[in-house]
C-alpha cells in the first residue's frame, strides 16, 4: 500500500523559464532537466501601478522626496521591505523600487503604503526640513526635554559629551557604583 507524503493540492507546478519542462517544485528549486534555478514567481501588484521617476533622487532639501521617507518610516518602525510588503500585499521589489526612487507611487498606492506604515499620507509627502522641524516641535513639546535642549547649548564641549554619556547608561539601564 503506497503511502500518501502531500497532497496535490499542496504542490507547487512550476514551468522552467529556459527549458519550459512543467514540474513539481523540487526541494532544491533547481529543474530537473536542465538543473537551472526554477524562478520564484512575484504576484504582481494587485492595485499599485509603477510611475517611472524621472532623474535620481532628490538632493535639494526642500524638495518632496518619497523615497527618502518611506525607508526613514519604514526603518523607524523597525520593518523590512519584505514586511511592509507584505502589509501592503504587494512584491517587495516594488518597494525597493519605490526607495530607490526607481518608481513613484500612484495616489492609491500612496494611500495604502501609509496605512501600512501607521502614518498620514502627508508624512510621506514632506520634504526634509519640514520632517525635521515637524521631529523637532515634537520633542519641544516635553517640557523636560525642553528644559534640556536650553541647557545644553551652554555646554562646552568636553561637558555635553559627558551629559550625552550619562543619558546613554542611564537609558540603557546601566548604573555607576561608586
């Protein structure tokens, strides 16, 4: 009696991009004629479309780079471009397209890689001064850190790197013994 390992449902046919034999997926995803890597098919983007950006990335600092933010957010948040993908259930490669500014997002795929990121879509709209000032007004706002931010300018330099060494071991948790 022949024994059952999977089922057909859950085996993947795949046809091989230079000998075009239709196969089972191998383990190794090598084929099994010409033993030539079997290409991993990407779903293609199911909303969002590629606008090809013209020249290369922004350098002017008040010029609205998407690119720029989308990687700062995307990092910030502590995800990989495979995660963000996923969310947004598209390829990864289009958002490394998009962070390269290989491409431009259409307003639709603006809107969902956004909401994917947690964020409004004018966050993905600013240009580099106003996300520093907009980071800037937001720490400002903590009268603590406030009162800090005035303190350290009088500082020599010698004095704020041993103020800057203080905060670290204390955020990090360590304390100094005596």
């Amino acid at each position: 009696m022949a024994t059952t390992l999977a089922t057909v449902e859950a085996r993947e046919v795949i046809r091989c991009a230079h000998c075009t034999l239709v196969q089972f997926r191998t383990v190794n995803s090598l084929c099994r004629r010409c033993h030539k890597p079997l290409e991993i098919e990407e779903p293609e983007p199911s909303l969002p479309q590629l606008v090809v950006a013209s020249g290369s990335a922004n350098s002017n600092p008040d010029e609205i780079n998407v690119a720029r933010a989308v990687r700062d957010i995307r990092q910030s948040r502590g995800l990989s471009q495979r995660q963000l993908a996923a969310k947004m259930d598209v390829p990864r490669t289009y958002i490394s397209k998009i962070e390269n500014a290989k491409a431009m997002p259409t307003l639709s795929s603006l809107e969902r890689l956004a909401t994917a990121l947690g964020v409004d879509v004018c966050a993905l709209l600013r240009d580099r001064r106003s996300r520093a000032q907009a980071e800037m007004s937001a720490i400002m706002a903590d009268p603590f850190l406030a009162e800090i931010a005035s303190l350290v300018g009088q500082l020599d330099g010698f004095q704020r790197s041993m103020f800057l060494n203080q905060v670290r071991e204390m955020a990090s948790g360590r304390r100094r013994t005596a």
